[in-house]
C-alpha cells in the first residue's frame, strides 16, 4: 500500500533505538524526510547512519538532533531547523519504576515534564502550521498503561494519562476539519530496553531472577511473544498515512492482545 506521505517531513523524537527508531525507519522507508533527535549523541549518529542506508542515495533526507527534548533549550535545538514538520512523532523515555511512597514531588515534575507536558509543547508549536497548509499528522507514543495501569509505573500512568485527557480534547478542535489527526500510540509489551528495565524492576521487587520474571511476562500475552520495534513503526506510519485522514483523538493499543477489557 502506497501510504502517500513521500516527500513529507517528519520529526521522530527519541529515534535512536527502540520504538521511536522503528518509527523513523518505517517513515523513511515510506519516502519520508527525517529529523530524528535524541539525547546520546553516539547512538543518534549510529540511528542516522543505518536510517540514510535504509533510505537509498535518491530517498530522503535524514538529520540529527542531539539535544534533551523535553528542556526548552533542547526544543529549541530541534526548532532550529525550522517548524515546517507535517508529521510529529512524540517520545520520552518512560520515568523509572517504583513505589509511590518513595516518589517526592521533584520525581513527579519530572515525569509530568518527559511525559506530558513535552508533547503539549510539541503540539503547540507545529499543530497550526500543519492546519495552514491542510495535512498534518502527530502520533503520541504513549504506553498501555494508560489503559490498564501497571502498579510499579505510577509516574508513567500519571504522567501520560494526563496527556490523554488533553489529546482527546485538542484532536476535536478546529484543526480536525484542517487536515490534521492527533492519536495516541499505546505499546504494550515491546522487546526494548525499556521493557528489560521494567522487568529488572520487577524482577528485584518480587525477589524472583530476571529470566523468570521476562518469560513469565511473555506467557501472559496472547500472542506469546513481545512485539518488535519494526513493527511498531509499521502503525505508526499509517496513522500518518492518508489513508487515516479519518482517524483522530484515538488511543490505538497495540500489546498482542494483553489488555483484557472490550473496549
């Protein structure tokens, strides 16, 4: 299926592994330009050499932002290179797992910062561009966790569910009608770094080893497996197709069938 977004711009934050990486590569891979940013400078330059040879010496055009997205200087870094994006890909890497009890409320701005506040922003800076000139497409990388809670990420299912109240509003308004589609991307249980620091946590917390706690996870999915980067980046590029010009203001969940609930 030709996705018809060859040509258009995107900005892939939290692009130098892991979920944000498979994004990046599905879009270039679509014939989209990128701009990918991330706070490791060497793991970025690693990503942005393996996305260029993903996208062929006549595809498009891939860039690199070292930079701390969710700070305003790191924003600033990004917006450098102009605002002009028709496509936005929202990331920060989850806050750690923990009790609440040992949360203070620094660890809490911190986490509201990455995880909310940071894609608000990004909205904010973009949305009304990409109503000006009629298409636009932004895809929150969020968590499954918004939809079933998981008890030792109390910072992410704040943080982020806060997000969701606020997306689920900004995706009705005007912009709707201009061509511009805000959704939210749910991962479940993805083969990550982040998912095998998750089941470290897990791991210490129920005083069980690591491979125990990382097969047990896996044997509670449906699907009997964790989900792969790549294919992450598959949904997330059609939620920026134009085919899903009709899609907004969802939470798509993409977790091989672990969250019980009908709706």
């Amino acid at each position: 299926m030709d996705l018809g977004i060859a040509g258009k711009t995107a900005l892939v934050c939290g692009a130098s592994k892991g979920l944000g990486y498979g994004c990046a590569e599905a879009l270039v891979r679509e014939g989209v330009n990128v701009v990918i940013v991330a706070r490791g400078a060497e793991a970025l330059e690693a990503a942005a050499k393996k996305l260029t040879e993903a996208a062929g010496a006549s595809g498009p055009f891939v860039k690199q932002v070292a930079a701390d997205i969710t700070t305003e200087a790191g924003r600033a870094a990004v917006f450098a290179l102009g605002h002009d994006f028709d496509i936005v890909v929202t990331n920060a890497g989850g806050p750690p797992p923990g009790d609440f009890r040992n949360w203070d409320r620094e660890a809490w701005i911190k986490a509201v910062d990455a995880n909310m506040l940071t894609p608000i922003e990004l909205i904010k800076a973009t949305v009304d561009g990409m109503a000006r000139r009629g298409y636009g497409r932004i895809v929150n990388i969020t968590s499954s966790s918004v939809k079933s809670p998981i008890d030792i990420l109390g910072l992410s299912n704040g943080a982020r569910s806060g997000l969701t109240g606020f997306v689920a509003g900004v995706a009705r308004t005007a912009v709707a009608a201009q061509g511009v589609t805000i959704n939210n991307l749910l991962p479940g249980s993805f083969d990550t770094d982040r998912l095998k620091g998750t089941m470290a946590g897990a791991a210490q917390k129920s005083g069980q080893d690591f491979d125990t706690v990382w097969e047990a996870r896996k044997k509670n999915i449906p699907a009997k497996r964790f989900g792969t980067p790549a294919e992450f980046g598959a949904i997330c590029a059609f939620l920026c197709s134009m085919q899903a010009g009709y899609m907004t203001g969802q939470n798509i969940l993409a977790d091989g069938g672990a969250y019980p609930g009908t709706y």
